[in-house]
C-alpha cells in the first residue's frame, strides 16, 4: 500500500512539473516572438537557440520552488523564461570558435554555425537583455524583490559567476588544479545559475533568509554533481553535443578516475536532497522532480559507473524511477 501510495505521489509530482515544462515552451514562443521583438535575423537566431526541445530544468526549478512556498502567479513563468534565456545565451557564447568552438548543441548544429558568429553573438546578447527586461516588468513581484532579482542574476552571470567560469574554464583548466579549484570554477560555470533559479523563486513566494540560504546550499550541491555527470558523459556519443570537449582539461575526474568522480557524484546529490528536505515534505512537486533528475543523473552515467549504482537505482521501485526519467528526457 505504501509503495502504491508512493508512486502515487511521485507521478503527481511529475505530471505538475511536466505542465509546467510545457507552459514555459508555450511561453517563450510568445515572448521571443518576430512581432514582438522584431529585426527577424536575430530574432529567428534568438528563437532557434531557446525553443529547441529541451528539458528545462532551472526554469521548472524556479516556479516547483515558488510554488511550494504556496506561491503561484503568472509572472513565475515569465521569470522561469528569463532564466532559460540566459542559460541559452551562456550555451550560445561557450559554443562560439573563440570559446569551446563547438560544432552540436542538443542535438543540432550549434548557433553560430547555421547563424554565423556575428548573428549568435548578438542573438545572446539580445537573450541576455530581454532576460532582464522580463525580471523589470513582472507587475505582480512587489519592485524591491524585482530589484533583488535584477541584483541575483546580474551576480550570477557576471565576472563573479558564469562570465569568470568560463574564463577559467578558458586559461586555467588545462593546467593542474586541486580539487577545490576546479570544484570553484564548476560552481561558477554550472552551479550559480541553479542559485539563481532557486534564489528568484524563493523571492518570488516572499521567503525569509534562512529558508533561502538552504535553497542556496541545496543548488551548488546540485551544480556539482551536475558538472561531474557532465565530465562523466564527456565522450557519450548520445549526449547531443560534441565528444571529448574535456580533452587536454584537468577535471575531477581526471583527478579522481571514473569510480572516484561517481562517488563525488552520488555525495552531492545526497547532501542536495537532505538541504531539500529541510525546505520541502517529500510529497511536494518540487521534491518528487528533484530526485527523477537524480534518478536521471544516475541512469545515464557510463555502465561500468552505472552498474554500482550510488544513490537512487536500487531497491524493488527502480524501474518506475527509470520511467520518471524516460518521461523527464523526452522533448
């Protein structure tokens, strides 16, 4: 009764964060749309980059966070909007021949390749600007929790977040690091943005400081573990991007072999969940869709990590967490 009952709860969970998936897509569609925004090159660039299927895991973050705070308006998601928009034009600058010189993104050619580098330069500084332009005119956010949201997001993807991972992703990876240098820069390239995410929906359900910081916690563990599942699935030929981007990097798992970086892996999700749990019952949407990706993370490592299973594939309700995770990577 008690797994039937379980279950119960989780599919609820999933099918309320797949709405919301599903409502972010029909969102950014209206907000980037040609007759809003106009100049129809960059705007089709602006398009093609953000409304490619994707899984939208910090927009969904950010409303599951408001809402189970009991806070739930139109503007979450608008704000959700604006996050994805910048997570897009982070991927769109990594991507350019300058940077990472990628040649896949999702599945598809990346931006500047179909675009040019000067039309997806511009499409993510566009992204960037109409991000927080969003932020500004959410007329149900009272303006002094507007203003920190401006103040969060500039903070994350400034020179003391994604604009400095990236750079030190750049010059400094290919030289060896400690660990905790190289966790320092994953923070900033993948963790601030989850901070962000949480961050703006906590402020949006009017939270107080502690419940905050806990969310703030609970995200860089998330950043974590989500840039060693990365370095994990560097040479995946099924990942949608380019293989083997980390040669030639120091990353933890060269420092800490397959084995080692899973284990790292399996802690930061243990610490994410037990942060998570402080804030939110595990009956709670946001809570049943944090431990599917985690669940996701997990069934998607290389199969000689995979087999070991650290954290969540175990026990007789395996196979319906795999299909939470097939139904969370579909579109």
């Amino acid at each position: 009764m008690g797994s039937t009952a379980d279950t119960a709860v989780r599919q609820s969970g999933l099918d309320e964060a797949e709405d919301v998936r599903r409502k972010i897509n029909q969102r950014l569609d209206e907000l980037l749309s040609v007759e809003e925004l106009g100049c129809v090159p960059i705007t089709e660039a602006m398009r093609s980059s953000t409304l490619t299927p994707g899984k939208r895991i910090r927009p969904v973050l950010l409303v599951l966070t408001a809402r189970g705070l009991e806070r739930d308006s139109p503007d979450l998601l608008d704000l959700a909007c604006a996050i994805e928009m910048v997570h897009c034009a982070s991927l769109i600058l990594d991507d350019l021949p300058c940077m990472d010189d990628a040649a896949m993104r999702r599945g598809q050619p990346t931006l500047h390749r179909r675009y040019g580098d000067d039309v997806a330069t511009l499409a993510a500084v566009g992204l960037l600007v109409k991000a927080f332009g969003i932020l500004s005119m959410a007329r149900g956010i009272s303006l002094e929790a507007r203003v920190r949201m401006n103040q969060v997001l500039s903070e994350a993807i400034g020179a003391q977040g994604l604009v400095r991972g990236q750079y030190e992703d750049l010059h400094e990876a290919s030289t060896f690091r400690p660990e905790h240098e190289i966790a320092g820069t994953s923070d900033l390239k993948t963790a601030s943005l989850f901070r962000a995410s949480v961050q703006i929906g906590a402020l949006a359900a009017g939270a107080d400081e502690p419940v905050i910081s806990t969310l703030e916690s609970f995200a860089s563990e998330l950043g974590q573990a989500f840039q060693l599942f990365d370095d994990l699935n560097d040479n995946n030929p099924h990942s949608g991007k380019d293989r083997g981007q980390d040669q030639g990097k120091v990353t933890l798992l060269t420092l800490l072999g397959e084995q080692g970086a899973s284990e790292r892996l399996a802690i930061h999700l243990q610490k994410a969940d037990r942060l998570l749990g402080r804030v939110y019952g595990p009956d709670q949407a946001v809570s049943c869709y944090v431990k599917s990706l985690f669940t996701c993370l997990e069934a998607r490592l290389p199969t000689g990590v995979r087999e070991d299973g650290p954290f969540l594939l175990k026990g007789p309700e395996s196979q319906s967490k795999t299909d939470d995770c097939s139904r969370l990577q579909a579109g």
